[in-house]
C-alpha cells in the first residue's frame, strides 16, 4: 500500500504564555513507495512521532493531506483506515494471556469483516507463528521477556492484516544485544508480509540498518530523504552529516583558499572552483589514511585497538570536538611514544559546509542528492512528542 502525505502540518496550540503556536509537523511532502520500510529519523521533539501519528489518525492534521493508495484518509478515523501501531511501551493487557493480546482486535471486527471463532484462532497462531512466540500463547506478559513482549505487540498489530504498519520507537526499551536482535526480527517479518512500514527512531544505526529509505527530519522538517547509504554518503547539511555516523564525523573549522582547502595551515584537499571562505568541514572517521608526512597533522593522545580496526584518537586546535576521531586498519601500526600522526584524506570522505548556514558547499565531482526545504519555511521551536519528552526536556530546563 503506497502512502502518500501531503504537505502534511501540524501545529499545537501554545502553552507559554506569549501565545505563540508550535509547528510540530512543517510541511510535510513525502510519498512511502509500497511495501517498503521506511525510517523517520531524527532527535527527540523532531517530529517524528506526531507524523506517525498523524498517518494512523491518533492526531488529526491541522492542513494537508493522507492518501494510502488513492484513498484519502485525511478525516477517517483510525479504526477505518486499516493501520497496525506498535508503541514503545508495548501497551499489552497484563491479565490476558498472549493469545487474547493476539485475538483481541479481530473480536472487535464487525460487519463484513467480523471473523468466526476458528478463523481468529487460525490467524492469531499464524503471526504467533511468523514472530516466533507460537510456543508462548499461554503465557502472560508478566511472564515474558522484553523481547517477547515487543513480539506480542508486534503480532497484535499483524494480525488485523494491516495496510500499513506503523512502529513507533519498538526498540528502546531493550537492551543492547536484544535490540539488534529484535530488528533484524522486524526486518525479516516486513520482508515476508510485504507491508509497508514507517519506523520511528531516533537511533540513526537502526534506522540504517533495517530501512529500504530514511527521512532525516529537525524541528518539524524533513531534512533530507534517501537510501542510508547515499545520506552517509552525501549529507545535504551540517546537522545530517553529524546525526549519521557512529563514531561522529569530526568537525573543523577550516577555510577555503586559493582553490584549497585548508585546516589551520595544513592543505587536506582541493577545492576548485570554490570562492574564498571560512567554512566548516567535516571529515568522516573512515576518511583518514596514515600517512608519514601526510597533508593533515594531529597531536596524538592514544591509540585505542579494536580487533580488526583502530581508533586513533588526537587533538588539534581547529577541532570543532575535544578529540578527532580517525579509523584505521589494524595492519597499520602508530610508533609507540609518537607525539604527533599524520594523514592524507580520502576525496569522498571530506564535506564542506557554509559558515553561516551550515549548508553543503558541493566539490568538483559532487553533486546534491536531494534538495532540502528553503529556509524560510522553517520554523524556530519544536513541538514535544510525548509525555515523557516534555518530562525530559523541563528536567533539563532546571537543570
């Protein structure tokens, strides 16, 4: 089922005291091709969640438009418009076992739709068994483990045969190894339903990970829309480029000079074509190449192994971070007592950005993949997704 938004916005009304209204969803223009995992991206008040949830028609649009296919689903309500949510918190019923979590929407149905006792049985043992809890169905939640218990959620949200599949941050509240677990889960069962799925994260390694397309989104506005590794690989600003990347790209503060681009006095690389100018620049942690008197000279401060890579860590006043982060091949080996390392940079692993507005300044050979919104249509203050991120953010307010 294709989804298609429109212009979508939502804004709520203030809750300071100047009146100001708050645009959580700015103008939302996305079309989600059928049958694809699609992962909405971004920091916690982004916008993510009320887009979501504007999809599944929890929160009703304040302009635009929602087509799942050609239907306009725009003022449905969600019980009509035939979506299965899973939510953080998993929301199941602690004194139903996991079958009644399982077969309570399809006794719901009514009319047409309304199945007979065998045929809901028949179905709930069928996701059981897709989502490998059928040997759990007599069990209750209390009696499962996280993982399980994300699983029974899943299976309920399934088991209506949705058109669409809506996933609002299943994940955080595992733990590390499940977590990874449970989203090669999720991506094996999108992968054999052939549902089209909007996944809400605000981790960018799950979002790469598992997503066919990923829509970058800040302050209610999308950012940048592409396959994982092309928006790696091409950011179309500064906040994409530093949200995307374990470990971070490390920034500096550089300039652009005679058709080179220069950090402090070193000359890392080319930059033809482009007008002189102090610019921002970013180097991915893969991007360095240990080099004896290479182009970009650092202050070592310690060589971290990590098996088949490692991470040297150094310094340099230019840094826009405390340290600057370089991946390298084990094979290479750093003297012992070494007080300053040196690199040449790979082509494709260095950006530019403007100063002042912190968008990409494209080298000779790049070219933009995607064209973000212009910004006078963004907006200044986000609005807060959930209760627990107001919560978080007045927490941090006081502190």
């Amino acid at each position: 089922m294709k989804v298609v938004l429109e212009n979508l916005t939502k804004i709520f009304p203030s809750r300071n005291k100047d009146g100001s209204e708050v645009v959580a969803v700015n103008n939302f223009t996305f079309e989600i091709p059928d049958g694809k995992l699609i992962g909405l991206l971004g920091p916690s008040g982004c916008g993510k969640s009320t887009t979501l949830y504007m999809i599944c028609g929890l929160q009703a649009a304040t302009s635009g438009k929602i087509y799942f296919g050609d239907d306009d689903v725009t003022n449905l309500e969600p019980e009509s418009r035939g979506v299965g949510l899973v939510f953080q918190n998993y929301a199941l019923y602690p004194h139903m076992t996991v079958k009644q979590n399982i077969l309570f929407p399809l006794q719901n149905l009514k009319g047409e739709d309304k199945l007979s006792k065998d045929e809901m049985l028949e179905r709930a043992y069928n996701v059981a068994k897709l989502v490998q809890i059928d040997e759990l169905m007599n069990r209750k939640p209390s009696e499962l483990s996280g993982g399980q218990q994300q699983r029974v959620a899943i299976a309920r949200a399934l088991v209506k045969m949705p058109r669409v599949l809506l996933l609002d941050e299943p994940l955080s509240n595992l733990d590390a190894r499940l977590r990874l677990q449970t989203r090669e889960e999720i991506k094996r069962i999108q992968k054999s339903t052939g549902i089209t799925t909007v996944f809400v994260t605000h981790d960018q390694e799950e979002a790469m990970s598992i997503s066919d397309m990923i829509v970058v989104m800040k302050k209610g506005i999308i950012q940048q829309i592409g396959k994982p590794q092309d928006v790696y690989d091409s950011p179309v600003n500064l906040f994409v480029a530093k949200f995307l990347g374990t470990p971070p790209i490390n920034v500096f503060n550089g300039r652009v000079e005679n058709g080179a681009i220069y950090i402090g006095e070193d000359k890392v690389a080319s930059a033809n074509g482009i007008e002189n100018q102090e610019v921002i620049i970013g180097i991915r942690p893969e991007g360095f190449i240990l080099k004896e008197n290479g182009a970009l000279k650092l202050k070592l401060a310690n060589v971290e192994v990590m098996g088949r890579d490692v991470s040297v860590v150094s310094t340099k006043e230019e840094s826009a971070n405390p340290i600057i982060r370089s991946i390298i091949d084990a094979d290479n080996k750093i003297e012992e007592g070494k007080e300053e390392v040196t690199f040449d940079i790979k082509p494709n692993k260095i950006f530019i950005f403007n100063k002042e507005t912190e968008e990409r300044i494209y080298l000779e050979g790049q070219t933009p993949t995607y064209v973000p919104q212009k910004e006078e249509e963004k907006v200044e203050e986000p609005a807060l997704e959930t209760v627990e991120e107001t919560e978080a953010v007045e927490e941090n307010t006081e502190e």
